[in-house]
C-alpha cells in the first residue's frame, strides 16, 4: 500500500505594512513618549504660581509687579517682618485648631462607622440616609444660621458663641462627621464579622473589641482621615472669618488676608511669605502619609 507524502509549506502573510521598530523615536512617542510630555506640562503648570509667590516673598518691594521679573531681587526683609507681626500667634491657633478636629472627627467618625456597621438598631437605615442627604451640601452655605446660632448661644454658653476657638471646632466637627463616617463605614464592613465573634467568644465586650481590634485594623483609613480633616481645616477661610472676629484668635488665613484687604496699604511680599511658611506643615504631613491616601480611600469606596 503506497504512502503518499504531503509536504507543509509554511504560508507567509503578504502583508505589504511595514514592520515597526520598537526601538524607533516614532514607536516611543506614540506608546510612552505622549505620557511624559503630558506629565512635563501638568508639572510646569503647577510649579509656575509657586515659583511666582517665592519670587514675590524674597522681593522686598511688597508689590506683585514688582516680581514680575523672577527673583530680580533676593531679600529676606519680609520673613523678618513677620517676627513684629502676630503670625505666629496665628499660625499657633490654626495648628491647634486643625489638630483638635483632626483628632475629634477620628473619635467620633470611627464611633458612628462602628455603631452603623455591627449593629442593627431602630432608625439605623434612616441615619445612614441622613448622612448622605446632609454632606451633599457644602457647609459654607450654612454660614449664615450658623453665626446667628453662635451669637444666641454665646448667651447661655459664652465659651460656645462668637469669637471663640472651641465654637469653631465644634462647627468643623458637625461639617466633617458624616462625609467620614461614610468613609470609615465602608472599611469597617471590609472587615469580616467573625473577628468579632471570636473575640466575643474569648470573653470579650464590645468596647474591647472596638478598641483593640477594629482601630488597629482600620489604622490606614483613620490615617487618612486625620489628614484630609487637617488639611481641609488648616487653611479654611469662610466660617472662620465669620465666627472669629478678635484679631488674637485669628487663624492663619484670616490674618493673611488682613495684610492684603486693603489695595492701599496691601504688602504682597509679606503676605507671599507667611503664605510660603504656612503651607510648610501641610506640604510635610501630607508627604509624610500620602503612601496611606490611595490605600485608604479605595479601601473605603466600598459599598456596605
């Protein structure tokens, strides 16, 4: 019985496109080069007003104008004026203000996710709705009733009206409590629920558990919370102008636009370099824990 032989001939694709070399500058711009030169611009786009208010905080001429030409002049006279000035005394407020919501938010943020997440209680859904209706409008908007609220509260409570720091703190807390308590309620319910059993198994309570367990699990997001709480309360402006009004419980950016409110005798030299000096603790803090930001919120945007 014959045997017949097929030979396979290998059949090539007569394609007439040239073959692209992936070492070619063309290939690189169109893959990765776009990317960097995207990158390039968003960069100089930033850096350009920063190396503007720099130029402008070593001109001892305290006219933006006059800054016009980057660093023309090199002077540190408007760092020095700031030691005749109160801004240390303001910066100290801020710092103290920013800290006390920072840590006041974490407390009472983890307390309600906590609450909300493990237990199931009257009014637990209708809370939840609340919250979600309520962060859905600036707290700017509310300026208004809240200084009337202050002014009559300053009545009863003088340690909780107009022109006081702890007033202030407890506005930035109700603003900031539910935008995280959302954030945190998310993370809570990422962590499995028989961590709990087990622990009440071992004999213990629930503020035990709270404390030794779920905190040090949620220590990325807590994280995460205080900073975005400081930074958020470090440099605000509105609510502060309106319930502060003594110029020794100034924050920082009220007294920073007091040397710039009026066009007459407006120091923009001095104004650029208390501005340069206060964003010092937000620029560290923020380099400092931003490897807990991307972590953080992705593992909060999770919906319960």
């Amino acid at each position: 019985m014959a045997t017949q032989v097929t030979s396979k001939t290998p059949v090539t694709a007569n394609t007439d496109e040239p073959v692209q070399n992936k070492h070619s500058f063309g290939f690189w711009l169109r893959e990765y080069g776009w990317r960097h030169l995207v990158g390039v611009v968003v960069v100089i786009y930033a850096l350009v007003p920063i190396i503007y208010i720099i130029s402008a905080s070593l001109n001892p001429g305290g006219t933006l104008t006059g800054s016009n030409q980057l660093f023309q002049k090199i002077d540190f006279e408007n760092y020095q004026r700031l030691g005749g000035t109160r801004f240390w005394h303001w910066m100290g407020n801020s710092l103290v203000i920013a800290i006390s919501v920072s840590v006041g938010t974490v407390l009472m943020a983890a307390a309600a996710a906590y609450a909300f997440s493990r237990f199931r209680f009257t009014g637990r859904r209708v809370g939840l709705t609340s919250l979600l209706i309520i962060q859905m409008f600036p707290q700017m908007l509310a300026f208004v009733a809240i200084f009337l609220l202050l002014l009559n509260l300053g009545d009863v409570v003088p340690i909780l009206g107009v022109n006081s720091t702890l007033a202030l703190i407890a506005v930035y807390l109700g603003g900031a409590l539910g935008v995280n308590t959302f954030l945190l309620y998310g993370f809570f319910n990422t962590i499995p629920k028989e961590l709990d059993e087990a622990a009440k198994i071992d004999g213990l309570s629930h503020g035990q558990i709270y404390w030794q367990i779920i905190l040090r699990l949620a220590a990325p997001i807590l994280s995460v919370v205080a900073l975005l709480s400081f930074i958020s309360t470090f440099g605000e402006f509105v609510i502060a102008r309106v319930v502060l009004q003594q110029e020794e419980n100034w924050t920082v950016a009220i007294g920073l636009y007091s040397w710039v409110a009026s066009r007459l005798d407006a120091n923009w030299g001095q104004f650029a370099a208390g501005a340069i000096i206060a964003s010092i603790p937000i620029l560290l803090l923020f380099l400092f824990l931003q490897k807990y930001i991307v972590g953080g919120l992705t593992a909060g945007a999770v919906k319960g």
